[in-house]
C-alpha cells in the first residue's frame, strides 16, 4: 500500500472535534425520528461522524455523503460540461427527503477550484440551483473545517486559521447570545442603517419593516417560524435583507474569496446606488477581474432563468444583506468568508439572493464583502430619532 492521502489525515483530536459536534447537534435543534443529511469532503470524514453521532444520540438518523479533491480535479478535466449542467437526480432526491442539511468546508485544498475551467464551474451552478433552492428551504447549516492547503491559498499559518475556526465554533455561547439579542433588539424599529469606517466606507441602507436575524449558533423554534432556518458555525451575526431597490454609498472590503476560482481578491471598493451594484465603477486593488467575471457569469445565468419564468426578475447585484460581525474570539479577515463575516467590530453586505431570511431576491448568486473591523453604525428609526450602536468596531449598546 502507498502514503495515505493527506485528506484522509485530521490533526484535530476527537475531544475537540466531539465538542464541534456537539455545538452542530445543538444548533440543528432536531427532533427524534427526524433525518439529516451531511455532505462534506474526505478530509473531514471523522468530524462528520461525530456529527452523525451526536445526532443520532437524539434519535436522528444522517446519511452523509463525501467528495475528494481527486475526483473534483478528474471529473472536471475529463467530463463534458453539458453532464455538470445537469441537476443530480440523486442529490434533489436526498435534499427533498431530510429535514436538515449540514454542509461542511470542502475541498481540502481550496487551489483545486481556481484550476478548474471556469465554463464548468458555471455549468454546475446551473445545474444544482434546484438541489441549492431545496437545501435552503429546509433547517441548514455550513461549518468550517480547517486544513493545511487552506492555511496556505490564504497565506496564513495552519495554526491560525485552525484557532479562527475552532474557536470561533466554540466560542462562548452564551455571550454570543446576549450580544446578537441587544444588537436586535437596537435595530428594531429601524428604517435606515448608515454604515461609515476610515476606510472609504459610507453607506446607507434601508431595511423598514425587514426581518431580523439572528445567527447566535442554534436554530430555534422561534426562528423556523420566521423561516428563518440556516446557520453557519463559526456563529455570531445579526443580519437582515435591506430594501432591494434603496440605498447607496461605498463600501471598503479589505480582502475576499472569489466565488468560483477562490482566488483571494484584495482592496474592493463597491459602490451602490438605488440597491443596486455599479459593476463599472467597482475596483479592487488585485483580482479585480476575477470579481467582475464572477458577478457577470452569475447575471447571465440569471438572465436566463428570468426568460425562462423561473425567477421572476434579475436581482442578481442587487443589495441582499446587512450583517454586523459579533464574534470577538474571530479578529482577522483572511478571505474566509464563514469567519470574515464573524469578526466582532465588522459589516459585511451582500449581493444576490436573500429570499431566505427576508429578503425577495432569487439568484444564483449570494457574495458578502466584509469590512475592516472597525464599523461605526447609526440606526436611523422611523421616528426620526437616530442611536449609534457601534463605534470603531465596540458596541455601544
């Protein structure tokens, strides 16, 4: 027998990784004789089988499904893109048939998708929309999972991206919980949300009468009835779907990950008006053709879809999401966007889809942009009265 990959090797101990699991199970807030399904990549085999355990502990039953960076890099090289563009009758089957979807970080070398043709990669996204739109409709969660490659396509050491992500999993949830019910319960009543840093961000967003979201690590019955039925794990944002046809201003995003290729894209500078994104005046300071073609891949599968009826109108850089990073243990960007968007002291917005927690927009597309970690933000309510929650990154509140 040869080596034994270096995805089927964790460095994580089970101890840590049953803690992970039990803070997974928790956040699911599943129901005996209920069903999930994970879909992970070979390199987290042994976290998901914890999961798997910690679930079925509570009478849930989970069937997981797993990928290797092997087959990716084969079958995008050697099968034809017409077969990506089909929707996984499989897949559409499971996601149709579980009330929970746990989806955790894969590939185990991120550089695998920045080599893949880029024509394919679109194919796919097409063709798993329905697979995607069935996911979200049901309780779902993505969680992070730390690897070597991964340390290394950000340019970080492996330790600290595994304290990031570790950590942010574990982090104190019961402060995490306080700190998301006071930004809440600070924004209710809100009917404009202006955004302003050292950076060049000055934004304003309008989010009267919108839902508001709180991702403090467990799904509860409270959110399900509000449809709101995701979380991610690192936890720790407090998020709404701002009016999609209002608002405008700059936004500074230091660093973020290319939706497709992953390739890290540095010093975005996004501007907006009317809630909508103007991709002619975007830049960004490296990649910036990465981040322009992604977006125009996106709006012309959506232009697409909307000819065909099967979303009623293009909301593809339309603004999508206002979230407000409440993670303190989470304190550096490194273009990971499941922590990035953590970070205590940060906004990120988003483009694309948002149906899910509030919001009208369907897309192919959901892209967050993530500020340095030192916001300041004034809720404007619809009294005319005015409250700064945040300065220079610290509540206020």
């Amino acid at each position: 027998m040869g080596e034994v990959p270096g995805f089927l090797i964790t460095d994580i101990d089970d101890e840590t990784l049953s803690k992970m699991a039990k803070v997974v199970a928790k956040c699911m807030n599943m129901r005996k004789g209920e069903s999930a399904w994970i879909r992970s990549g070979l390199h987290t085999w042994r976290f998901a089988e914890h999961i798997r355990y910690e679930l079925f502990m509570q009478g849930v039953t989970c069937v997981a499904t797993f990928s290797s960076d092997w087959f990716v890099e084969k079958a995008y090289k050697d099968v034809p893109k017409e077969y990506f563009a089909m929707t996984p009758k499989e897949e559409k089957a499971l996601a149709e048939a579980v009330d929970a979807v746990i989806t955790i970080e894969q590939p185990w070398d991120p550089l695998v998708m920045a080599r893949l043709p880029r024509e394919k990669l679109d194919a796919r996204t097409a063709g798993f929309y329905p697979v995607r739109r069935t996911i979200l409709s049901k309780k779902w969660c993505y969680v992070g999972y730390p690897s070597e490659p991964m340390a290394r396509s950000f340019g970080i050491p492996y330790d600290d991206l595994k304290r990031l992500i570790v950590n942010g999993i574990l982090y104190d949830q019961e402060k995490l919980r306080s700190d998301c019910d006071k930004v809440a319960k600070a924004l209710k009543g809100a009917d404009w949300v202006h955004i302003k840093d050292e950076f060049g961000t000055d934004l304003e967003l309008r989010i009267t009468g919108r839902r508001i979201n709180k991702d403090d690590a467990i799904i509860s019955d409270e959110d399900v009835a509000i449809s709101d039925t995701g979380s991610n794990l690192p936890a720790g944002e407090v998020f709404i779907a701002p009016i999609e046809t209002e608002g405008e201003g700059k936004l500074y995003c230091p660093l973020t990950r290319d939706r497709f290729t992953r390739r890290i894209i540095r010093g975005v500078e996004l501007v907006f008006k009317d809630g909508h994104l103007m991709l002619d005046k975007c830049k960004a300071e490296e990649n910036e053709e990465d981040l322009k073609k992604s977006i125009e891949s996106c709006m012309k599968i959506d232009e697409e879809k909307v000819r065909k009826g099967e979303i009623p109108e293009l909301r593809t850089i339309n603004v999508a999401e206002l979230g407000i990073g409440l993670n303190m243990s989470i304190d550096k960007a490194i273009g990971y966007i499941l922590t990035d968007e953590k970070i205590g002291g940060s906004v990120h917005v988003a483009i694309g889809a948002n149906k899910t927690y509030g919001g009208t927009s369907e897309s192919t597309l959901h892209w967050d942009f993530v500020t340095a970690p030192k916001a300041t933000i004034e809720v404007i309510y619809i009294d005319g009265s005015s409250k700064v929650i945040m300065e220079e990154g610290k509540l206020t509140i």
